[in-house]
C-alpha cells in the first residue's frame, strides 16, 4: 500500500506542478513575477493543509517548486495531497478573480480544468 500510495501522490505532485508552472508562465506575463509571488504565498497561507506539506512549497521570482512537497509525501494519503495542492490553486484563482476581474482566469480555465479533472481521476484510482 505505501509503494502504490507513494507512486500515486508523485503523479499528483507531477501534475499540479506542471499546472502551478503552466499558471506561473501566463500569470508572469499579465502581471508581473514581483505580485505573482505574493499572490500565490497569500493563496497558499488561505489553504487549509492539515498535512503540513503546503509549508514545502518553494516560490520565488523564478516560479514555483514542488521539490520539497515530493519528499514530504510519502506518509499522506492521495487524497489529502490532491485537496492541499487543489485548494491552492483555488484559492490562487480567486485572488486572481478579485484582482484582475477575470483576465487571468480566463486565460488560463481551458489549461487548468482539464488537469484538475485528472488530478481527480487519479485520486479515485
């Protein structure tokens, strides 16, 4: 069960770092790496994570990075690392929506949804 539990949350942990860069990229563009580390350090403090793994996300004027939340996974369920990781990007979206009135949301629905529903189908595996 550990083996599959494992391998399970560095396929999550792939996909909502690919995602969070895929964010990163499109949001750096509209606004700028100075507010986009703001906002996503506001988004991630608003995130309830009773796992403490949120505390290894690194994020810095360069992007964001995982590496530290992929060391720390391996006594968390599946679950709680996708709702941790689903909830920043939430949370990343609404502060977008308050801010920029949708602009960046819209820009970036058609990458985000599709790999928030994988991330699902992969949690119910």
């Amino acid at each position: 069960m550990g083996r599959k539990r494992t391998k399970i949350n560095l396929e999550l942990i792939d996909l909502y770092s690919s995602l969070l860069n895929e964010v990163w990229g499109k949001g750096s563009e509209l606004i700028g790496e100075t507010l986009l580390v703001f906002f996503t350090l506001l988004a991630i403090n608003r995130t309830p994570d009773k796992t403490s793994i949120l505390r290894g996300i690194q994020v810095s004027e360069d992007g964001i990075s995982l590496e530290i939340v992929r060391k720390q996974c391996q006594d968390v369920s599946p679950d709680d690392v996708h709702r941790a990781l689903q909830g920043v990007v939430k949370n990343l979206f609404n502060v977008f929506t308050v801010i920029t009135e949708n602009v960046i949301n819209r820009e970036l629905f058609s990458t985000v949804l599709p790999k928030l529903r994988e991330a699902e189908k992969i949690v119910s595996r």
